[in-house]
C-alpha cells in the first residue's frame, strides 16, 4: 500500500500547549516533528488519532509553520482524501483554542 508522510501546518497569534486530531482517508503509523517536535512534545498516535503535549509545561510558540509529520499508509500522502477531523488545541492554561 502506497504512503508517506502528511505535513500538518498551523498558523497561530497563541501559544499551544497540546493538541489531539483524527486522521481519516489512511491509517495513521507515526507522527512527530515540526514545531511540535521543536517544542519537546511528546506525540503519540492509535487508532488514527495524533495527540500531542509537553510533560514540562513546553509550548508552540506563536507562529506559522509545519506543526507536525504524520507518517501514514494505505493512501497516496498528497490524495486529496486525508482529512483531518476533531481538531482540538489547548493553551497554556488547559483551556480549548478556537479553531478554523
């Protein structure tokens, strides 16, 4: 089955201290990097969902750029079919992010 990995890009005037997302159109096998990886997050991935924090308080500092690298399989990475669903994002104090 064809893969690859699925850049995450964010656009942000607020800190992030932890995010969680469902992948749908592939399956999901890892994910890691970008700001979230900058940052000292641990990222976990199951049942194709991405969740992501710190254990030591660390944020995503405002900002723009690759959030995260989803690796995935079962799809071409660029098909226009990977979506991404249940996005939530949480500031500093733990509370839920507008998000569009």
């Amino acid at each position: 089955q064809p893969g690859g990995s699925v850049e995450v890009y964010y656009n942000s005037d607020e800190s992030i201290a932890g995010f969680q997302f469902y992948v749908s159109g592939v399956d999901v096998t890892g994910a890691g990097g970008g700001a979230a990886g900058d940052a000292g997050f641990t990222v976990s991935t199951g049942n194709n969902t991405v969740i992501g924090f710190s254990l030591t308080g660390a944020v995503i500092e405002p900002g723009s750029g690759a959030f995260v690298l989803v690796e995935v399989s079962g799809n071409d990475a660029g098909d226009a079919s990977v979506c991404l669903d249940d996005v939530i994002l949480s500031d500093p104090s733990g509370s839920a992010m507008l998000v569009q």
